[in-house]
C-alpha cells in the first residue's frame, strides 16, 4: 500500500532515529513471518546520497506515517 511520496533529500530527516537495510534494486519478497515493516523505494532519478532500490525501515507503517507527520 502505498503510503506517502516524499523526495529523497527529506528522508533522511524522517528516518532520523533509525537506520534502513538496503534490500536490493527488486522489490523484495515479504513472508508472514516477517516483522511488521515499513519498505520505501528510492528511484534511479533521485539524488543525494541514497542509492536506487528498496529498504526496509525497521518501523512499521503507522510509526513511519507518524514520524511523517512530525517532520
């Protein structure tokens, strides 16, 4: 589901209290099992210092939607 479209440049002021995994250029593949996270793509055209493909934050959705709101 997709939950918020923000650029590259202000993630990593919403991402401050934590550091995401890189997964990799395909998106990845989530079992049941896993965790409750949040899975945020960075596209080729974006700049700064986040490499294209997905991470995995280490929150879940309604923890990453209020880090959102507060930044």
């Amino acid at each position: 589901m997709l939950r918020a479209v923000i650029p590259a440049a202000e993630l990593s002021g919403v991402l401050s209290k934590e550091k995401p995994k890189y997964l990799g250029k395909s998106f990845p593949q989530l079992s049941q099992s896993d965790p409750v996270s949040t899975v945020i793509e960075i596209v080729k055209d974006e700049r700064g210092r986040w490499k294209a493909g997905f991470y995995r934050a280490t929150n879940g959705p309604l923890e990453f939607e209020d880090h959102l709101r507060a930044f």
